[in-house]
C-alpha cells in the first residue's frame, strides 16, 4: 500500500514540476537589461535541464538512467533514428516544394549563411544545446520518466505537450516545422530504445541536415 502511495505521489509531483515548467516559460517575460534572447537561453537551461536532473538525482535519489541516461538497446535505437530521420526529412523536401513559403520563410541568420566557422559554431553549440534541452525534458522527464507506465501513449502526450508548448508561446511558424516533425519521431526513438541518446543523436542530425538543404536550396 505505501509503495503504490509513493508512486501515486512521485507521479503527480512530477507531472507538477512539468506543468510548472512549461508555464513559467510560456509566461515569462523578458526583461529590459540584457539580451532577451539571452536570458530565454538562460530560463531554458535552468527549467528543461539543470531542474530535472537535480529533481532525478538530488530530490528522488534516483539514477539518471531513469531520465534516458542509459545505452538502452541499441540496436532499436540505431534502426529507429536511422529509419526516423530519413522519413522526417522526406517530409521536409516534400513541404519545401509543395509549400513555397516553407523554404522563403525558413532562414538562417545572415553570418550563419555567410560563413564557415559560424555555421559550425550555430550547429556544434547552438541547435546542439536546443536538442539537448527538448530531448532530457519531453523524452527523458516527461516521456521516459514521469509517463513510463503509460507505454507508447507517452509518445503521443509528450508531442501533444511540445507543440501546446510552442502554440501557447505564439511561435507557430515554419522556422519551428522541423523540430514539431520530428518531436513524436524522437518520442518513439526514445521510447523503442529507453535511452535519450538516440534520439539526441538523431535530432541534431536532422536539424543539421534541414539546414544544409535550405541553405542549398536558397
């Protein structure tokens, strides 16, 4: 009777911690002093990776493997990204050439077009921090921590969570298409393996690759 109390609590605590999350970043507002991008990098980090770490680690004394810090099984893990990531970016030229708007409003920033090391630097540092937030938050807290018992249906309410997220937050425009295409195919890599790593993985190539092809395509 206590262990099932106990996991009824872990259970809502952590659905809390997520809603309060998620609500604290749709409403937050920037301020004047500094960069406003700035300071949504900053609450990004504190709420999508630094929090649920130490919520896994310091508050539960859980492993991180809990959250998809783990090699999982990987040969699902290879097959699911490999096959993920071809079907998103069919998806993506698909869209490209059936919606003219998608490839004239998706744009990179004009140092990142222009230059080598800059577009290293955006890739390598830049989307690759962006994936590692949204993978240890929706695939690692959300889906592979706090909905586990809920089977693939997880990958359905963590999608559902992401793209409320960025309606909610008013960012609804093709410059957020990739990640909404492939944030439930990042669920099931997620889900097939029981690790984040995949699918952290096969996000940034993605994104990497989405950006090679408009930058091509332009």
């Amino acid at each position: 009777m206590l262990k099932i109390l106990s996991m009824y609590r872990r259970f809502i605590v952590t659905g809390v911690l997520v809603f309060f999350s998620l609500g604290f970043l749709i409403f937050f507002t920037e301020s004047d002093a500094f960069s406003p991008v700035l300071q949504k990098l900053i609450v990004s980090i504190v709420f999508f990776l630094v929090i649920p770490l130490l919520y896994s680690k310091m508050v539960l004394g859980e492993s991180l493997k809990n959250l998809g810090f783990q090699k999982g099984n990987f040969g699902r893990g290879i097959f699911t990204s490999i096959l993920s990531v071809a079907v998103a970016s069919g998806v993506v030229v698909w869209l490209a050439f059936v919606f003219p708007s998608f490839h004239e409003q998706f744009i990179l920033p004009a140092s990142v077009e222009n230059s080598f090391f800059w577009f290293a630097f955006y890739e390598l540092v830049l989307v690759a921090l962006s994936v590692l937030l949204y993978e240890v938050f929706f695939r690692g807290l959300v889906e592979l921590f706090w909905l586990r018992e809920f089977g693939a249906w997880s990958i359905l309410i963590q999608s559902v969570l992401f793209f409320g997220l960025i309606a909610l937050s008013r960012n609804i425009s093709w410059q957020i298409a990739p990640p909404l295409i492939f944030c439930p195919l990042s669920g099931l890599i997620a889900y097939r393996s029981q690790s984040i790593w995949y699918s952290i993985v096969a996000s940034w190539i993605f994104l990497f690759l989405t950006d090679v092809f408009f930058l091509i395509y332009h």
